[in-house]
C-alpha cells in the first residue's frame, strides 16, 4: 500500500529545532537540505527570481516540476536578489539566525558576496557553514563549469561497463554528494553541541564520489607496490543473468549461497568443483563460472527460477522496470512510497524518508512551496512589520510567484 501523508504536522524529527539556510541549486545540495528538512529541520531555500533551473524540469502538474517537487519538500521558499544590498542585507539578517547555512556556487562567490563563513564565525561560534562544489578550489579544472556527467567522467563511473565509455543513467554523481553532504551536516551539528564551535565544511563533488566507488572499483590502484597482483575487475552484469523467457538479478555472494544457486540451477556438482568452492576462487575463475552458471540459468523460465531461488534462500530479485517499481509487493508492504496533496501539483507520490527513528520519526510535514511562497512568513520571524515587507516588494528584492 501507499501511505497518505496529512500535511501541516509539526516537525518531529531528531533535528526538530535546528535552521538551515538553503542557498543551494539544481540536485546535490537541495536533496540534501531536504534530507535535513524530512528529519525535522526547518530549511529555507533562497532563490533567485529566476527561481532554481529545476523548477523548469519536467514532467509538470499545474506548473510544478517533478524533479523539484522531490527535491525540495519540508521547505519554506524566500525569493531574494541577491544583486542588490537590501537583498544581501536580508540574507546576512537569514544566517544571524540560523544554525546551517549551505551553499553551492562556485568558490568564492559567497565571499565576494560579503556572505562567506569567515563574515559570521565570530558572532556565531556554532555556525556549521556547509560548501558544495565540483572539484575543490584549487587545481586546473577549478574554473570549468561541472555537472554530474563530468565528474562521472573524471572519476572513471564511465568505465564501469564493459566496453565503450556509457554514462550511469541516474545523476549519481550529484545523490551522492547529496548523501554525503547532509552526512557532513549532521557530523558537524553533533561537534558544534559538544564543543561549542561550528565550523566550515567544504564539499566537492570530486571528494564524495572517489570515496564512493574506490572499494570495489580501485582494488587495483590501492596498493602502490608495483609486485601486487592485478585482478579483474568486477562486473555487475554478472549478476543480471538472461533466463528462457527474459531476465533475473540473483546475486550468490556467500559460499552457502553459491552452493544454493547451484542446487537451484541443477547443477549441483559444481559445488564440488575447486574452481567454484570459494567467493576467491569464483573470481579468479570467473569466465568458467559465468559460462557454466549461464548456460543453467537459459534452461529455466524465470518464474521457475524466482520460484527456485525462493527455496533456497538464493540474493535474487526479478528486474523491475520502472513503472513496476510502484506496484512491488515489497515497496508497498513496507508503505517506502508516500503520497501527499499539494495545493498546485495535485497528489505528489514521493519516497518515505529512508532512515526510521524510533523516537523522533521523520515525516513529510510541507508541501513542495512555489517560488516566493513564504516570503512574508520569513520576514515577519526576522522581525520585518508590514512596511518594510511592502517597500521591499515595491523595489523588487523579494518577489513571489502568482
């Protein structure tokens, strides 16, 4: 089943209490500040008047985006311009009360602002002041614009498969920062509370992502003695195995689980074989072990193999295609899919979020705003009266969409 999710909750979360200020743009940094915002921070996400390039994603519902309805639930949105020194003034009024403050342009440009770490760390010991941004601030590509594809391509995600260089089909690059930058977040609130002392964390895009795939994708480049053994590496598509009918992902890791698979595929007496008694030894005989293995597997339909596998407690999956994803028995037993009504977009379907605290339970609380939404709300909790708001309307610096 989906979960109904009633908007207009109270935050409940484990970092109920904590302010974000959201400066960020496109995917890393606002799905990670939304990360924050589902386990109970209150974020504001300040944009231009031209609003975050993904409120121009697609597919829409009555003007709201896919893309950046996911991205950018539990958040209130404050357009500012930052251009003119009544918007920067309000900005600098938005980080004296915060907690957070994460950011996503290119190095420098909160400095030149007159809105870097080093303008607030004084006033405010506890400030955790989060920058995110391709590779670093030093270096020879530091100047060049980058996206996910690039650093995809520069961390070697594009040689994962076999053969010609193909990119991942997801911005991977980009989700993973995200993981990696709330992680960031949440580790520095926890030193500021026992020390007493914010700090600021920078963020590349470059860092998150070689720290990601290095485990499995580097076993060759991590020792430097020349002497060490290369060994192939290892292909995932091994794991997705043609069936009589179509496909399975099964995936045998454990030895138990490989003497498993080969019971189930009827040929058991591999498990006897030197060449497949280990996860080692499967390795280094891998092209016997996917050409004998394969041949099994094209004997069986694979709803006898899903069948088969079930028996005995064979790592398998059938291979959903996306609009199968929704209807899993699995994903709807465990409720991970959400709906909610938003006042523009109609029902909003979204992953629950991930990680379920006992005693502080995350929750989706507000709806994905529109640009300018809460312009007012956030002024007013600054201390702004009704005046100041108007003339600030007046001259342009705030702005909210009809």
């Amino acid at each position: 089943m989906t979960q109904q999710v009633n908007i207009g909750g109270a935050a409940t979360g484990p970092l109920s209490g904590v302010k974000v200020i959201d400066f960020t743009a496109v995917y890393s940094g606002p799905i990670a500040a939304s990360i924050l915002g589902d386990q109970g921070a209150d974020v504001i996400k300040v944009e231009s008047h031209q609003g975050d390039l993904m409120r121009g994603g697609l597919p829409k519902s009555n003007s709201m985006s896919s893309p950046f309805t996911t991205m950018n639930r539990n958040k209130k949105s404050l357009c500012l311009d930052l251009k003119s020194e009544a918007g920067l003034d309000v900005a600098r009024r938005l980080i004296a009360s915060a907690d957070v403050v994460m950011e996503n342009f290119r190095p420098g440009v909160m400095d030149r602002l007159g809105l870097g770490y080093e303008e607030f760390k004084r006033r405010q010991p506890k400030l955790v002041y989060v920058s995110i941004n391709g590779v670093g601030a030093v270096g020879p590509y530091i100047k060049r614009p980058i996206y996910d594809a690039i650093i995809q391509a520069l961390t070697g995600f594009t040689s994962l498969q076999n053969g010609e260089p193909a990119m991942v089909n997801s911005l991977v690059c980009d989700k993973v920062t995200s993981l990696t930058a709330a992680q960031a977040v949440t580790a520095a609130l926890f030193s500021a509370e026992r020390s007493g002392r914010g700090q600021r964390v920078e963020l590349s895009m470059l860092d998150a992502n070689l720290y990601f795939l290095w485990p499995d994708v580097m076993n060759n480049h991590t020792f430097t003695d020349e002497a060490v053994e290369n060994v192939p590496r290892l292909d995932h598509s091994l794991f997705m195995r043609k069936t009589l009918d179509g496909w399975i992902a099964a995936m045998p890791v454990q030895q138990k689980e490989a003497d498993a698979a080969f019971r189930a595929l009827n040929i058991a007496h591999l498990a006897q074989d030197e060449r497949f008694s280990s996860p080692e030894a499967r390795a280094r005989n891998r092209d016997a072990y996917v050409q004998l293995t394969g041949e099994a597997y094209a004997l069986f339909t694979t709803d006898e193999l899903c069948f088969r596998f079930e028996q005995e407690d064979v790592p398998y999956s059938r291979i959903n295609g996306r609009e199968d994803v929704v209807d899993d028995p699995q994903i709807k037993a465990m409720e991970a899919l959400w709906t909610y009504d938003h006042p523009l977009a109609g029902e909003v379907r979204s992953p629950r979020p991930p990680a379920q605290f006992s005693e502080t339970p995350s929750n989706i609380r507000a709806h994905t705003p529109s640009l300018g939404e809460h312009n007012a709300d956030i002024l007013t909790q600054l201390g702004m009266d009704a005046e100041e708001i108007a003339a600030l309307i007046a001259d342009g610096v705030i702005y909210a969409e009809k």
